[in-house]
C-alpha cells in the first residue's frame, strides 16, 4: 500500500514538472523557436518545457506554471527549462521580504532633503534648476495615505486602483504614485509590469523615497533575471555611496547578482565589503550570515 501511494505521489510530481508554461504577459517582441524560424507568442499561449524563446531588446516576457511565476527583462535566446531553474533559484532568496523587511528596515531613512508633493513639497520640472516648492498637503496624500493602508493590509487590487486613479488626478506628482503602482505591482509578483512601472517613477537622488526606489529597482531586475543589470545599477549606486547602511544593503545585493551570475567569489568579496564597512550593524551580521552559507 506505501509502495502504491508513493508511486502515485511521485507520478504526480512528474506531471507538475512536465506540465505546460502559459504565457502570462508579454511587452514587445518576444517570439518562440519553431522548425527553424520565430514566431512572436502571446498572452495565452503554452510553451512546451523544451522551448526556446527569444527577447529583443525592451521586451519582457512573464511566463506561469501552477504556482511559479518567472519573468525575463533582458534581451536574448533562453531555453524554458533554464529559465524556469534559474526563477526557482531566485524565488529562494525570497527577495520581497528581504529587501521589504531586511534591508528596507536597516537603512535608516532617505536622503535628507526635497520629497514631491504628495509628501509635502514639488520638485522642479526635469531641466530647470533644483529648487523646491513646497505645497500644503492636498487631496494627494490622502490617496498617498489610502493606497499605503490598503497595501499594507494586502488588499492589492484596491490599492492600484487608488494610486492609479491618483497618478491620473495629480499632475506634477506622477512619480510617487507610479512608485506606489509598481511597488504594488511586486507584490502581486507581476514583476514585468512592476518594473516597466518604475522606469517611468523618475525619484529624483535627493528625495527622501530614492533609497526605496533603487532597492525595488533591484529586486524586480533580480527577479527578472537580469543580473548583469541589477550589479550595474548597484555598481553605480554603490559609487556615489560609499559608506553606510545604504551601501551595505546594495552589496548584499550585489551578492545575490554575482550568485545568479554563477560568480561565487564575486559574491563573498561583496558580503565581505559590507562587513566590513560595519560588523556590528544589523545589515552587517546579515551579511556575515551569508558569507557562511557560500
């Protein structure tokens, strides 16, 4: 009888593993190999586990099989089954909470300075000088306040209707709002549309929010699979902040990109350097905490 339920469980377990991906969305060109040629597939279309896609340059493409959701956002040639190993892989970082929790948590606030008007004051147009206006709170942050509350209770689709309905209400304060919708967005795992979201929030250095930009910026290019680009953007960062929680929240990150990159030593030089920088702090003995596990 054991004998009998376990070849059943295992059966089962085989069929998930051969099941179908379903597409789940797509953005710009993404096509499927296909007796020697490419056909560009959509929304609703199931791939075999052998496929072979391709993406061409600002294209995204999110695919579905039962629970697992991977995307991709860098252009290329991917087998599926790589794909689909490489989105397991990252899903075990459990990136949302450590960048939501962990490392959000660590860094002690945003630079000081200008926010936007949801928040208190309105920055100046893209290409006139940094000056700031501030402005009493208006009907902004109480949508601001409302879609956080319903965010934060994981009412999901109520809060991007409020924040998206104020990004249309508020002109001048697109970006916070667009911020909030892709942040919103993540934590629906709808990591394509999250991340063309927040190509489009434009935080500005000096606002207080910028830190938690560049950290959900991060994540979502982890998430995408696009590693060469999250270390990029932490390469950057990481040069015009040096020093400090921030810093050391980046070079965790960057760990995880010399990981998914298949860079090891990469990874422990990066852990190391954010040791280094403050043992004692909390983001500290996180990453000495990783350095053991490579």
């Amino acid at each position: 009888m054991k004998k009998w339920i376990l070849g059943v469980f295992l059966l089962a377990a085989l069929g998930v593993a051969a099941q179908d991906l379903q597409v789940a969305y797509t953005e710009g060109l993404v096509e499927l190999a296909a007796g020697g040629t490419w056909k560009e597939i959509y929304p609703g279309d199931r791939l075999p586990a052998n496929a072979r896609i391709r993406l061409s340059k600002d294209s995204f493409a999110e695919l579905s099989q039962g629970a697992t959701r991977l995307s991709v956002s860098q252009s290329g040639v991917y087998l599926v089954a790589d794909l689909v190993a490489a989105s397991k892989k990252v899903s075990s970082w459990q990136l949302g909470k450590v960048v939501s929790g962990k490392l959000k948590g660590a860094v002690t606030g945003g630079p000081k300075g200008e926010s936007t008007a949801a928040m208190g004051a309105r920055g100046a147009a893209v290409g006139a000088p940094a000056t700031v206006e501030w402005v009493e709170s208006t009907g902004s942050q109480e949508a601001l306040d409302e879609g956080r509350s319903l965010l934060a209770e994981e009412r999901f689709d109520e809060a991007l209707k409020v924040f998206q309905d104020a990004l249309k209400a508020y002109p001048g304060e697109e970006a916070i709002f667009n911020y909030y919708i892709a942040t919103t967005y993540s934590r629906q795992q709808r990591t394509a549309l999250a991340l063309r979201t927040l190509e489009a929030a434009r935080i500005a250095p000096q606002e207080s929010i910028y830190y938690d930009f560049v950290l959900l910026k991060g994540q979502l290019l982890l998430e995408s699979l696009a590693f060469t680009d999250a270390l990029a953007l932490f390469d950057s960062q990481l040069a015009q902040n040096p020093g400090g929680g921030f810093a050391q929240a980046l070079l965790i990150l960057s760990a995880y990109s010399y990981q998914g990159l298949g860079k090891n030593q990469g990874a422990r030089e990066a852990l190391q350097k954010a040791v280094n920088l403050d043992s004692s702090s909390e983001l500290g003995r996180e990453a000495a905490s990783l350095l053991t596990q490579l």
